[in-house]
C-alpha cells in the first residue's frame, strides 16, 4: 500500500513545475503501479560528497532533468555565494549512456541562465579527460555525466572543482546544503546560449600530448607489443587509440564489435572490466592474435582491466590491485632511476592491497592511506603540496600516474600498462614474471571482492542492519587466525582486540569497518555509496617461493578467501 507521504510527494510532480510528459509519467504510475511509485518517491536522489548516480525515470529518487536541474541549481548557487566579482566558468563533459547528451545540455542551460560560462564537449568525452580540462581551461566546476559501470538503466553526475578533482571537504558538505535548498520551481532552466562554447579537437590534442608526456619512459620498441583493445560499448575509443598511436604503439587491435559507443552495451551482461565475462571477446580476439597484452575500459573510462600471458601462456584476468602494485612499482622504480625520488609518496585506499604500503617502505618514499575513492587521492595530493606524487591506486581497477588528472585515468593507464609491456620484453620477460618476482620479494597478496546487491527501501534498510550487526558483534576470528585489530572508520578508532588499546583513525568519518588478523588476513565492509550494494573485501597473504609455486599457492590464498565467505555465511 502507498503511504500518504508517497501520494503527496508524486502529486507534487503533476504540478506546471514540470513538463507534460513528466506530468503523464508520473500520473500512470498513481494510476497503475503502486510499488513502482513508492520506489520512486520514497526518498529524494541523494547529493552526495562526489554528486549523484541512479535509475533514469521521473521521481525525486531518480535521474532526469529536474533532480539534475536541483542538483546545478544549488552548485550554482555555490560558485556565486563563493566567487564575488568573478567571472565564473564550468566544464561539462558526457558519456555514451542513454541520455547522457541531452542530460549534459540541461546542466549547461542551468549553468548558463545563472550567469555561468559553460564549455561544453561537442561529443562524448572520457572522465579523465574532463577531470584535466577543468584545470587546462582554468574553469571554476568541472561535471561529467556518467554512471561508471552500472547497467544501462542508470545515468549519474559527478562534480569536479577548480583542482580538477571531485570536490572533498569542506566544499562537499557546503555543496549538498545548497542543492537541498533548492526547491523545483527555483530551478533557472531558461538557458544563455550566447555563454555556452563547444570544445573539442583542441582539448583532446592538449589531452593526450600531456598523457603521452607521463605514460612513456626511455627509448624502447613499443611495436613490438601486440595489444587488443575494447572500448565495451563507452567512451575510451575517443582517446585510448589514439593515445597509443600517438605513443608508438603500432599494433594495436580493437574489438569492433565492442568500439561503437552504445548505451544498451548489446555485448556484454555488464560494461565493467572487473568482470571477466565482459572481456571475453576482447580475450578470445587476444589469443587468436597471441597478443602479449589485452586491455578494456568502463563506460566513461576511469577503469581499467588488464590481461597477460601467465606461466603457461594463458591469458589472465589482473585484478585491480595487482594491476595497482606493477604500475606502483615500475613508476618507483623509473623515478629512482632519474634520481627523482627524493620526497615522493603514493596513495592508496584503506580498501585497497596493504601491498602498496609495502612497496613504498622498501624504497623508503611515503604512503597515503586514504579513504575509499579517488577525489580522497586527489585531496592527498593537495594536502601534500612540497612532495612528488609517483602515482596511486584503487582496488577497483582505478589507477593515477603523476597529478595532471585528479581521478582515476584509465586512458593514461592503458598506455602505461602497455608501456610497461614494452620494457618486460625488451628486457626478456613479462609482467606476470614481473608480478611475480615482487611476490617472492615482499609476499603473495591476494584479494579479492564480493558485493551483495538489496534494491529499494527494504534493502537499503538490510544493508544498515547488516553493518549495524556486523558493528555490534565483530568476529573473534577469521578462518582460525585471531583478529587482532578492529578498525571503526564511523567512531574513527583502530581498537587493538588483544591489548584493549585504543588509537584515533585521523581520516574523515565512513560507515566502514575492517578487520585485520594475526597471520595478516584482512575483512573489510562497507555499504556501496553509488548502489544499493553492501561490499565486503577480503585479503590474505602468504610466501612465494619460486615462480613455479605460484598457481598453488594462489589456489590456497583463493580457498581461504572462500572459506571466509562461506564462514560468514555471505550471500
């Protein structure tokens, strides 16, 4: 049954606020789909610290032109409030989702009838390449529509500022108490073209020459390196293309049946390189090739799957972190060879390989454990003014080399990957020899992710239960090895199980809770904060001897991952 909450807040919705169509939209749900209704309006569509992601539709809890209008109305409001006698200027860029381009010229017309220059893409564009032209074109707000790697039926906004990065504290918070005092009927929707320009060729070619400068190192044959690329369906193949042929990279192969932007994404169950079903045909074109490398992108190109020849000259799926470790270590490694290293730090995320830390204490440079999400990184690297950022990385097949783009750059990284390549052959091997030879050096981590999906009111409240639960009665051990450490990121203490001691974790309040064990196994939860996901992180680690050892010992790191989840009782 409807609620009478639900009923008044749709009804607002057939008001001369908004358009015809909306008004009919909503009117048939009223009218014929109760439960639909109620999902709709049961809450508003949240402005969170990075902007805002969901189901495309009419309704406070979806995407479409007026929630988008409410969201630019009260950052417009922002930029005004903070930016007396300037004038101000924003950058919007657009992926391949449904939409995503009439979308895009909605939040210009917003920007534009407040006043606001606006310097629209003429096409699509990648998310990176957005995060560098906010900088590049001196703007005060930089938005992308996109929705990363959710289904179709999903679009999103994400909000730059004027470093380039997602806005972070305290400008977060002072952005979300604008937008939610913006009624509908105060959205100014009523554009001034005459403050909007289209950009395009020449922010691409300042793009990718700034891209090529920090993705290639040395002389080296890049040719030589056969590549298979996928674009799955997104906006990589305006810039991952040509970004390697710009480098050298003259054989390079793309799946064409996955390069034409759509976003129905008709190849793939899911547009997410996370997921090995989504490269299979980049995998089978790679091994009909023998390609030495295989790459693929998400919808707006922020992620990166990476695949290489194994031992056994299969080709193997990287997870992120892996993939974060070889880049994080070869970048060390060229700066300690240019005599650049000296006052040099890294990030990672507290979900992310304890690895990196590892890494970075063994070539004696600093590391920054931030929370989950690269605007935390690219807060690191404005916290962190007088030190050289080598590069920094996520679990979630997200990496960032040097600090010209403040988020995760996929683009910079396919290159990168490819680079690195080149120099393993070159030099006799591989990047999983490569990969291997830093497990025997510092240990075999393994990690691994499972997200657990509850949809709509009930299941967002199922998700607070499960951390309520998991917060209330944390396990005494995990798999037989005694948890040492309980870290609480919502009380922000770090409480040592055995001892009692307790010691502050100085970042910023998250609902997360992480668990770390005696023998170095790592549990860690935490509610999704763009879908109705809870997620929960697993790592364990253990030595490696030789290279021949490695699939056993992988299978062993993977058994006890599984035991843990099927301890947990987790499905």
């Amino acid at each position: 049954m409807v609620t009478p909450e639900i009923i008044e807040a749709s009804k607002q919705w057939l008001s001369p606020v908004f358009d015809d169509a909306t008004q009919k939209e909503i009117q048939d749900l009223i009218d014929n789909n109760p439960e639909e209704l109620t999902d709709r309006f049961y809450k508003n569509m949240e402005f969170g610290t990075g902007g805002m992601r969901g189901v495309m539709g009419a309704g406070t809890n979806r995407i479409n032109k007026y929630t988008l209008g409410k969201a630019t109305q009260g950052l417009s409001n922002f930029l005004i409030k903070n930016n007396t006698n300037k004038a101000l200027k924003a950058v919007i860029a657009f992926d391949c989702r449904n939409n995503s381009k009439e979308f895009a010229k909605v939040v210009a017309d917003v920007f534009t009838a407040n006043g606001i220059q606006v310097f629209l893409f003429d096409d699509l564009r990648t998310t990176p390449e957005l995060s560098f032209a906010v900088r590049h074109l001196g703007c005060d707000a930089g938005i992308v529509l996109t929705a990363s790697h959710n289904p179709p039926e999903y679009n999103g906004y994400k909000v730059y500022g004027a470093d380039g990065c997602q806005v972070t504290p305290p400008n977060d918070g002072l952005i979300i108490n604008e937008v939610n005092q913006v009624s509908f009927n105060q959205i100014k929707f009523n554009a001034n073209d005459d403050l909007l320009t289209y950009i395009g060729k020449e922010v691409d070619e300042a793009f990718n020459e700034v891209s090529v400068k920090y993705g290639t190192f040395g002389n080296v044959n890049r040719g030589n390196v056969k590549v298979v690329f996928t674009a799955l369906h997104g906006t990589s193949i305006m810039s991952v293309p040509q970004v390697l042929e710009k480098a050298g990279f003259s054989d390079v192969h793309l799946v064409e049946e996955q390069s034409k932007p759509n976003g129905n994404f008709p190849t793939v169950v899911s547009p997410n390189p996370e997921e090995p079903e989504a490269l299979k045909m980049a995998t089978d074109l790679a091994n009909n090739i023998n390609a030495d490398i295989l790459m693929g992108c998400d919808p707006d190109s922020d992620r990166l799957g990476i695949a290489v020849r194994d031992l056994e000259g299969n080709m193997k799926l990287l997870n992120g972190n892996q993939t974060m470790i070889l880049m994080t270590d070869f970048l060390i490694n060229q700066m300690k060879e240019a005599g650049t290293l000296n006052n040099a730090f890294t990030a990672t995320t507290i979900v992310s390989s304890e690895m990196v830390k590892v890494l970075a204490d063994y070539y004696g440079i600093e590391t920054v454990i931030t929370l989950t999400g690269f605007k935390w990184i690219g807060k690191a690297i404005a916290d962190h003014p007088n030190k050289t950022f080598v590069g920094g990385g996520e679990e979630s097949f997200g990496y960032m080399i040097s600090d010209f783009v403040r988020d995760k750059d996929a683009v910079t990284s396919c290159l990168l990957a490819c680079e690195m390549a080149a120099h393993a052959k070159a030099n006799g091997t591989t990047l999983y020899q490569q990969l291997l030879d830093i497990y025997k050096k510092h240990g075999f981590y393994k990690e691994s992710l499972i997200s657990i999906t509850k949809k709509g009111m009930d299941g967002a409240a199922q998700i607070q239960q499960m951390i309520a639960d998991f917060r209330a009665n944390p396990p005494k051990e995990i798999v037989g090895s005694k948890v040492k450490f309980v870290c609480d990121y919502d009380a922000s203490i770090k409480k040592n199980l055995i001892t009692g001691e307790e010691t502050t974790i100085d970042v910023p309040k998250s609902n997360v809770l992480i668990y770390h064990t005696e023998d170095g196994t790592k549990l860690c939860v935490r509610p999704s904060g763009t879908e109705p996901k809870i997620k929960f992180y697993f790592g364990a680690k253990a030595t490696l001897n030789n290279h021949e050892e490695a699939k056993a010992v992988e299978a062993k790191l993977d058994e006890k991952i599984q035991s843990i989840i099927e301890t947990l009782n987790l499905k």
